[in-house]
C-alpha cells in the first residue's frame, strides 16, 4: 500500500515554477503576479488565501491580497475585479470562494477574463475543459490528475468513481479523465447524494474520488481491493484533545480504507497541497501567456 505524498509533489513542482520565474526574470522579462480577493471574515478562506501569498512569495512571484468587508456591494466587488482585468502587473485574479449572500457568484466569475482566470472557473474555461481544448483547469482536479500522473496510475480504460459534483471539483474532475488524452480515457461515474446506494458505485470504482465534504464518508467496504483512493475532503471535526479544540479530516476514513487501497492520499499532505501548487502553476502559464 502506498501513501500518496501530494506534499513532495507539490513542493517538486514549486521548485520548476520557481526555477523558471527565476530565469524569466533574469532575462529582464518580470515575474507572475497573482491578486487575491477576500471577502469578509471566513476563517477558513483567511487561511487559504494567506498560504496562497506565501506560496507565490516563496516561488518569486507577485503577490497582493485585496481584503474586504462583508458588507462590500455586488458593484464594487465587480469594479475592484475589472481594476484587476485592466491591471497589466497581475496575471491572475482569484476571488476566494464562498462569498456573502448579497453576492451573485455566477456574475462574479463571470466578470474576471477569461485569461486571467487562475481558478478555472469561467464558464468560457469550463466549456473549453469540456471540449478538451487547452484552458486553465480547476486547481484541485489539475493536482488530482498530477498525483495520479506522478505515481504512473493507469487511468485509461479504468472506471473512476467520482463522489460528489460541485462545480469546483466533482465535475472537473469528472471531465477531465474522460477525455481521449494521455493520463485520462477513463470511463467515468459521477454518484452524489441522490444516489440510492452510493456504495454500489463506489465498489466498482478502480480510483474513487471522494469530493462531497462530510467526514470519513468512504469505509473500507465501499472500496474495492486494490483500488486508488483520492480523498478532496477537508472537514473540521470537534476534537478536545488538540489544542485548536478540532481536528482536519478527510472524505475516507483513512485507517480502515487504507486496509483495501492499493494506493491512498492522505488528509492533510495529501490533495492540498497539489491544490495549491496548480494555482501557481495556472499563475506562470497566465503569465507565459502574455509575455509571448
Ligand atoms: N473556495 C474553496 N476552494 C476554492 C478554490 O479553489 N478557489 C477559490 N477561489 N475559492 C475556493
């Protein structure tokens, strides 16, 4: 059984992304900028977004973080996004996830261009990934794909069970290992919660990807033998005897699947980090892009 790293893949791929900022650079043409936007007082997103800036600063990109209240208008929010469109010094705009009620998403996503679109999230990005053109995919299933890449799993013709269907993942993911390319040609599942007996799908799956965000979800007889388990899950659960009063966990109870799995990322070091690393690799290629 093997423990998937996603902490020395990422930190790999931060060190080609920084090499080559690095010579970029030093042939006088700039370094990658990204902008991050965050919207009031999500714990969870203040920490994101801040290891998100210490990640660009450690690979010699720019970085800025836009804070604002919770109160900001749908209309400034929008206006402070084009400021960034038009802004040459900045490659990428994020705008970290979730937002305020008041706040249409949809449009949100809608107003940050396309080429700058480090998340992926733009309906024009999304239709390409679709297609099967070349676009910014979503972070998490672009380091879902690295991992399953790095430790060389087969996932053409494999059945790939995925759980869950958000936008931010489920989907993606779900389209991009169904494409005709390399490192993908899967035949692909994508169950949810309507799903009857989500176990019945998750049994047949030879990489599941659990992606529905309640915790230790997968047990050890929803997995097949020898099957590849992916876990996207990142749950806060109560937990009096650490510090914090909480524990991370996982969409899989790792100590009982890991008695099944052939191979199983784990929560925390496992998907986090290759989330991470795409952003700034989507980042360097936004900004390959406009040098050209
Ligand atoms: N919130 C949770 N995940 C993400 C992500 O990948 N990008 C953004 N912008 N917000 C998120």
């Amino acid at each position: 059984m093997t423990i998937i790293d996603g902490q020395k893949v990422a930190a790999e791929i931060k060190a080609e992304l920084k090499a080559g900022i690095s010579r970029l650079s030093a042939e006088g043409k700039g370094v990658p900028g990204l902008v991050a936007i965050l919207v009031g007082e999500n714990p969870a997103s203040k920490i994101y977004v801040k290891s998100k800036a210490n990640d660009c600063l450690e690979t010699g990109m720019r970085s800025h973080v836009e804070k604002r209240g919770s109160d900001i208008s749908e209309e400034e929010l929008l206006d402070l996004i084009d400021y960034y469109n038009h802004n040459s010094e900045y490659d990428g705009i994020l705008v970290q996830l979730p937002l305020p009620k008041h706040i249409n998403e949809d449009r949100v996503i809608k107003k940050i261009r396309p080429e700058k679109d480090v998340d992926g999230f733009h309906p024009f990005n999304v239709g390409e990934l679709v297609i099967g053109n070349e676009t910014f995919f979503p972070c998490t299933p672009a380091g879902i794909q690295e991992l399953l890449k790095y430790y060389k799993v087969q996932t053409s013709g494999k059945h790939v069970v995925v759980v869950g269907r958000s936008n931010i993942v489920g989907k993606p993911i779900a389209n991009i290992l169904v494409q005709k390319k390399e490192f993908a040609n899967a035949v692909v599942t994508v169950c949810h919660s309507a799903a009857k007996d989500i176990a019945y799908y998750t049994r047949q799956a030879d990489i599941l990807i659990a992606a529905i965000g309640q915790p230790e979800f997968i047990k050890k007889e929803m997995v097949k033998e020898g099957a590849v388990v992916i876990d996207v899950g990142i749950n806060r659960v109560e937990d009096k005897t650490k510090e914090k009063g909480y524990r991370v966990t996982g969409d899989v109870d790792f100590a009982g699947v890991s008695e099944v799995a052939s191979m199983i990322t784990p929560v925390p070091k496992g998907v986090g980090p290759m989330t991470r690393a795409m952003l700034l690799k989507n980042t360097y290629h936004a900004f390959l892009r406009k040098i050209k």
